[in-house]
C-alpha cells in the first residue's frame, strides 16, 4: 500500500459510523461495527472508507460538533478499538480517509470552556471569535448575519461575574464556536491533530467546510443586505472578498497542512469540502495544497445528457489544469440520496433549504456553507423505480469516469431518502431551527438494513437510533447479496470491472448523433454508453461486460448505462 497516487482513480466509501453497523447493541453504530464489516466491504471491492467524525461529541450537528479531536466517542469506542480496525482495513487493502473539523469545535471542548471561564481579551478567548456586541450596552450582535442552521450567527456569553458580555460567532449552531486561525496556537493544534491520526495509520483526510477558517472581520462589519447585494451581482464572491467563506488566507494553512502530509511515505492524502464559485475550486486541489476538492456539480445535476456532459468535460479540464483528479459525488451525508432525486417530477435537481444564511453566502446554488439538498416535493410526487433506475445507470456512468468515486453508505442497496420519520425522532439541528421550511438530514442517516427481519433489519440487538421503515427489508444486504440484477451486486460487478480496466486517466467523447445518449471510451477500448432519453438505442460492437439494467432485445433502454470492452 505503498502507492502515492492510489487516491487519483480511487473508489472511497463513506461510512457514518452511528448509522453503519451496531457491535454493542446499544442503538448506535460504532468502531467495532466497522471492524465486523470489512470482510463486506472488501466484497464489494472499494480501495478506501472515508469516515465521517467518530471523535466525543454532544451530537449537535451529528458528530461534526467535535469535543476533542484526538480521541474516540466512548459510545463508539476506544483509541484501541480504532487501531483494530485501522488494521482489519489495511490487511483487506482497504486505506482510510477520516473527517478532520477545523472550522470550529463543539462548546464542550476545553478550550471554549475556558475561554468562558476567562475574561474579556484573555489568551482563552483568542482561541475563539469574540466580539463586543453594538449598542449602548453591546445587547446587540456585532453584524446582523444568519447562521446556515438559521438564527443569528453571534450569541452572547455571561461573563465569569454574572454580566452579560461579549459575543461569539457561530456559522454553524450555536453548539460550535468559531475558531480564530489567526491564532497560532489554533495552527499548531491542528497539525497535532493530523499527526496523530497519521501516525495512526489514517492514509488522508476529508477537510470539513474547507472554505471556512480564515475570516476578515475588520470593523465596520459589513451588514447582510450589502453581502446579499454582492452575491447576486455578477461575479458574487468570486474574488475572494467574502467576511467568512473562501479568502485567500485559508491556503497559507493549507500550505503548512500538505508539508506535513509530505513527510509520510506516501504522503497523506486530503479532499475539499470547499462548496466554492467553480473559478476557485483548484487552488484547494493544488498539489502545494489539499490535492483534491470535492466536485459536487453532478449532484447539484438534473438527470440530463446535456448537463452531465457539460459538467464532466469542463471538471475533467480543471482537474488537468490544477495538476489534481476530478472527485465524482452524487450522495453522501448532507444530501437527499441521489434515488430519491431522480425520482422526483424535475428529474434529479432539489430545491435548497431556504435558509436565509444561503442569501449572505455568494448566491450561487450550492454556495451555502455546507450545500445540503433538501426535497422540494411531497413523498407522494416521488416516482420509486425511476428513481433507482435512474440512480442505477448514473451511477455505472461515474464509475467509468477518470478520477475519484466517492460512494456513500447505503446506495450499493439501492436506498433512497427516509421521509417517514416523525418529527419527535428527528435529530438534525437544521429541521429544529428552521421548523416548517428545512426536513433536515436524517433521512440519509438512517441505519442500514442488513437482514429482512429482526427489530433493526440487522442493524444491531438493541434498535436503531433513527426509525427504519417497513420498505428496507426488501434492500436488505441478505435479500440481495448473490441475486443477479440486485443492485448490491452491480456495484460489485462494477467496483471489480473498474479496478480491471481502468488506466490512464483519459476520456473521449465519441459522437453519437442522439442528444439523450452519452458515449466516451476510455483507454484499452473501454467504452460507456448512457440512454437519457425514452426510446432503446443501438449499442457499439463488443462484449457488454455489465449494465444498470436488462437490455431490449441487444439495445440500451431508456434511463440505462451499460459498458462495452471492444478491442483497442
């Protein structure tokens, strides 16, 4: 496992830990349960598991309100635990990717503690953001920014002697203070933190709000109405200008970041979240950077040919340029599963939340800070074998993509959104705060089915932390492990015809004179047909080694992707 470049074409599974598989029985997924299933996830023939934060944690924005950075949840496990698994993982030739949360903490973190046990412009407090408030007794916030969970992004302390005092800022909850990057200290920490982790075994890093950190707070703030007024003119903030999100100054740490990642063999790997304007992704991909960013175009993508062709070409030349590969996402921890969005009458795009925070961010769609998707259309709109269908052959295309594939737990079952958790189960602080206009996140969170019975589907002895439907025992891991055409089993036909045929990291547009029908071929004479129309198409000479779904009588149905290997 020795490869430097093994992550420029790698297939990376994200894990949820407590949604993933339950060892102990307690209702919560956990460290050991990622252990018991790595015999599955070799199975299904991934070269890496990315796992969203296992750290301590009150849980208030779902294990991304991180109480100490260095150690395990005890609900999820040990440190030693951890190692188990880094070590079953290796020895199946699986690497590991773990989210790192540099933006802010949680307020149980010792070092917020402190700093609200410590006076006005103490060493404790310049760990964080705070400021004084405005008016005549500071009882107003320093600007009238909105936070992306919604409310005011300032919350004011009461000092140690039982005043009301400063202020701190949150982009977040009110649950994760800021940190201060200007602080040296906050630096330093940090690369404690992924030197741990590295001389743990961790082969790279998912960098949580990447965009964040680095902030320009000079006084006057600038109110929200002038933030909005630039975000929807002509170029947003795509300068870099914004007060919080994507200043030049976040690369100076970055920077620093990837010294240290060269001083592995191989050096440790990292991926953006940077939910950026398009001209700025590649300096958070550059190899003096991260070295890759999170391309979330697709996932923001009807289910159109002209729109996916679009977005790969133009992704495919900006990865070449910035010397980094293209990253391909359609579903992961913050969005609607992409088997639910093809479903829906607009055929794949999800309207955002309405949060008005997205209105301060740049206006770009996607450019809210997090980027989450939520459904636009009632349960009752959602067309349920479209959607796989869809699902199924949009998928098949971006596994034959040059570049990164990032799947996310579930979708190898065909899963699509959970909407019928009652809403004194929810746990996403998103739906609490913004009642009646966001649903949240929970219903790509919900544990995974894997057997058709029991009282979690075989999620564990002890129930599931969120309420599984009655429908998941027929995805379950048992009913369709071995059964031909399940979709379990094309994601492994898939995942092992990739890791074949794959090299080097080229694609062609062959030209097919039918709009709806995309087709490149890819070194050796691998060749990847897409019908996004209603009629069935013809399909190129060669042996059809798999598709998403059954072909008509030797052609590509509608809403179909299959492969065909000719000979170079």
């Amino acid at each position: 496992m020795s490869d430097p470049n093994w992550w420029r074409q790698a297939a990376v599974y994200q894990i949820y830990p407590r949604s993933f598989y339950d060892a102990n029985g307690d209702g919560l997924g956990d460290i050991k349960g990622v252990t018991a299933k790595v015999p599955y996830l070799k199975e299904l023939g991934i070269d890496a598991v990315w796992l969203s934060p296992f750290y301590p944690s009150a849980l208030a924005d779902g294990g991304y309100d991180v109480d100490d950075y260095r150690n395990v949840d005890p609900k999820l496990g040990t440190l030693e635990d951890f190692d188990e698994m880094a070590a079953a993982l290796h020895a199946a030739g699986i690497r590991i990717v773990v989210d790192i949360v540099p933006n802010h903490s949680s307020d149980r973190h010792e070092w917020f503690k402190e700093a609200l046990a410590s006076p006005k412009g103490s060493a404790a407090r310049e760990r964080y953001i705070f400021r004084d408030g405005r008016g005549e007794n500071g009882e107003l916030p320093p600007s009238d920014w909105d936070s992306v969970f919604g409310g005011p992004i300032w919350d004011r302390i009461t000092e140690p002697d039982g005043t009301p005092g400063q202020w701190y800022m949150h982009i977040f909850a009110k649950e994760q203070p800021d940190f201060n990057w200007e602080n040296p200290e906050i630096r330093e920490d940090f690369l404690k933190t992924l030197r741990f982790w590295s001389d743990r075994g961790v082969d790279g890093f998912r960098i949580d709000v990447a965009h964040g950190m680095a902030k320009d707070l000079s006084e006057p703030l600038p109110m929200k109405a002038d933030l909005e007024a630039k975000a929807h003119g002509t170029d947003g903030f795509a300068d870099g200008s914004h007060p919080f999100w994507d200043r030049d100054e976040v690369h100076e740490v970055y920077a620093e970041w990837r010294k240290l990642f060269n001083e592995y063999n191989p050096p440790r790997t990292a991926v953006a979240e940077a939910w950026v304007h398009e001209t700025r992704r590649a300096r958070y991909a550059s190899p003096e950077g991260l070295g890759q960013a999170f391309n979330f175009d697709l996932l923001q993508s009807d289910f159109d040919a002209a729109s996916f062709k679009k977005i790969i070409a133009d992704n495919l030349v900006a990865a070449k340029e910035s010397g980094a590969s293209s990253t391909w996402v359609f579903s992961n921890h913050d969005v609607v599963r992409h088997a639910t969005r093809y479903g829906l009458p607009k055929g794949g795009s999800v309207a955002q939340g309405t949060n008005a925070a997205q209105d301060v961010t740049g206006g770009t769609k996607g450019q809210d800070g997090k980027g989450w998707l939520l459904a636009g259309a009632p349960a009752e709109e959602l067309d349920v074998e479209l959607g796989l269908r869809r699902a199924r052959a949009a998928t098949l295309l971006l596994l034959a993509l040059p570049g990164s594939a990032y799947l996310y737990q579930g979708e190898e079952l065909g899963l699509r959104e959970v909407s019928e958790i009652p809403d004194a189960e929810r746990q996403d602080p998103s739906f609490f705060r913004n009642p009646g206009v966001e649903i949240g996140r929970d219903g790509c969170r919900v544990p995974l089915p894997w057997t058709a019975d029991g009282s979690s589907f075989g999620f564990g002895a002890g129930g599931a932390h969120l309420p599984q439907p009655e429908w998941f025992k027929d995805y379950a891991v048992s009913k369709q492990e071995g059964v031909e055409g399940s979709t379990l089993e094309l994601y492994r036909t898939a995942l092992r015809l990739r890791s074949e045929l794959q090299t080097d990291e080229e694609l062609e547009w062959v030209e097919t004179g039918n709009q709806d029908v995309l087709h490149f071929s890819r070194p050796g004479g691998w060749h990847t047909v897409t019908n996004f129309g209603s009629d069935p198409v013809e399909l190129p000479d060669g042996d059809v080694v798999v598709s998403s779904g059954p072909l008509d009588n030797g052609k590509l149905p509608a809403d179909t992707t299959a492969w065909v290997v000719r000979d170079a």
